[in-house]
C-alpha cells in the first residue's frame, strides 16, 4: 500500500565525463554503487541508486557522461543517456564549480532542455574546491546557461560530495518534485546492480589507477564466475571470483600485467579488498588478461563484452 503523501520516482544525473556524477551519486545514497577515477568516461552504463526514506524512495540514474563520440563504443554510450533522460521524473545536470561553464556544458544542458515537462536542477559539483566570490559568479554563469537554451532550472544546488555540504538539501529537493506514489524497489536496498557486473567494476576501477593515454578507455572487463568453494568448513568459507580483463593490444596487456606481474598483483589486492565486504567472505580472485582488439570499434565485440 502507498504511504499518505509518499513520493518515489527517478532522477537522472547527467553531466560531462569527470563532473562529479558517481561521485555525487556515492554520497548521496551513503555506500559506493558507482565506481570513480579521475579519468574521464569511468561510467560506462547506467546505474540505479536508491535513496530509502520515510517519505521517499529517490532513484538516481548515474549515467555515463554525454561526450563527441569517437568510437561505437561512445555512440552507444550517448545514445544510453538520451534513452534514460526520456524516462524520468527530474533531470539534474552537474556542472563543477572549480572549471567554467564550456560547450560540453551547454550540449548536455541543452540535451536536459529538450526533455519537456520535467524539472532540471542545476548541481553545482565540488563546491570546496572554490571561494565565495568565485561561488557567486560561476552561479550567475549557469543561471545564465538556462536562460540562453530558453529555459529555466528549477533549483540550482551547489555542493559538495565530500565534506557532504548541501548534499541533504539536495536531496530534499529532489524528493519533492517527485510524484506521489510506493516506494518502486525493496526499502532495504541500495542499488539493483547485479553482484557480478559490480565486482567487474570494482576490477575495472583498481585496473585504472596508474595508467594513462589511451588505455583507461580500452579496458573492459568480464566476470566469468562467482561461486563459493566446495568443501569448506563452515567458519572458513571462501569465495571463488574468476576475472577476464580485456584490452585491445599486446602492449596495453604488457602494461596491465606489469614486470613479472606485479601490477597486476597490486589491482587484484586493491579489488579484493573490495570484493570481499559485498561477498560477505573472503575471496580467491584469479585475473586473467586478454587481447581483444580494437573491441571499441567491433560491434560484436562489443555485445560480448556487454554493451
């Protein structure tokens, strides 16, 4: 039965790649759904974060960042984007307070503009990184964004995902545009991302640390198993994980795996250590490395890998 006066629905965050979107979401809901990295297009699909309240559910739809798309991979990336914004209740567009407000911005605010009869909400990212007088101008610049696209944000928000300034305001806010109606998912839960697509993002985020050009953007990964270990006493038990990284050349696998494997050591240690609190057990995870290439441009490569 619906709560008197409760509100559910989603909200999608869109925004530029490295605007602040994962982050914020990570806040917002209190637990890490969405894996971050300083390198831009880290988010790849779109990712279901719940927010539980007495008088709300708020669903925030992360999405990948909208870009010019330079492979097939991208195209679909964006074409992701533009399908969930047709399909909820608000849009908030993030627009980081320490970089001026660019084309990108103004693509994607005008990508929200297009979206007709639901409320956009300007969220001013990373609000610490800036004084006051720097604050006030950068928001007088994204009022001003609204009202060169011919339209109007119904909040403009600055916060910051984290020292947590605003962000429960925000969050109010969200609520309250909201249509009445029951919570859409189980009060107890915070995402809906299946287990196996979030250790493979978790692999995917140690992966990343550390490497630079063009290989944050080539490599995928695939979960091939999760199963617990037979034979185990009950106060020991383990949990097998068994992973395939891909990259697209010989080289980026050579970098992966590191002189005689030790940096492929060092992203098993840094994901297991993450792996291990959503399995409830300790795990045995067993990486592996492939070459699938140019799987970027390949479209059924790109079905294999999940996109």
């Amino acid at each position: 039965m619906a709560r008197v006066n409760h509100r559910s629905g989603f909200v999608s965050i869109v925004g530029r790649p490295n605007s602040g979107k994962s982050t914020l979401l990570n806040a917002i809901v209190g637990e890490k759904v969405v894996i971050t990295s300083s390198k831009p297009q880290t988010t790849r699909h779109v990712v279901r974060g719940m927010v539980n309240r007495p008088d709300a559910q708020v669903v925030l739809v992360d999405t990948p960042g909208l870009h010019k798309p330079r492979t097939l991979l991208g195209q679909r990336l964006n074409d992701e984007v533009r399908g969930t914004l047709a399909e909820v209740d608000v849009v908030a567009v993030t627009l980081p307070a320490d970089e001026k407000v660019g084309p990108g911005d103004r693509f994607i605010s005008g990508e929200a503009a297009a979206v007709r009869r639901v409320p956009k909400v300007a969220v001013v990212t990373k609000a610490d990184l800036v004084g006051p007088e720097q604050m006030t101008a950068h928001l007088l610049r994204v009022q001003q964004l609204a009202a060169d696209l011919g339209f109007e944000w119904a909040e403009i928000v600055p916060v910051s995902a984290r020292s947590g300034y605003q962000v429960g305001l925000l969050v109010d806010l969200l609520a309250g545009m909201l249509p009445e109606g029951p919570a859409l998912y189980p009060s107890d839960e915070v995402t809906d991302e299946p287990l196996s697509l979030r250790v493979g993002e978790l692999v995917r985020e140690a992966a990343l640390e550390g490497v630079h050009d063009e290989l944050p953007h080539s490599i995928a990964v695939v979960v091939d198993e999760i199963e617990a270990r037979q034979d185990r006493p009950p106060d020991r038990p383990l949990t097998d994980v068994r992973v395939t990284v891909f990259v697209e050349r010989d080289s980026q696998k050579a970098i992966v795996i590191g002189q005689g494997g030790s940096r492929l050591r060092s992203v098993g240690a840094a994901a297991r250590a993450q792996i291990e609190p959503l399995v409830g057990t300790p795990v045995y995870l067993d990486l592996r490395v492939k070459v699938a290439k140019d799987w970027q441009r390949d479209p059924k490569q790109l079905r294999r890998l999940g996109f």
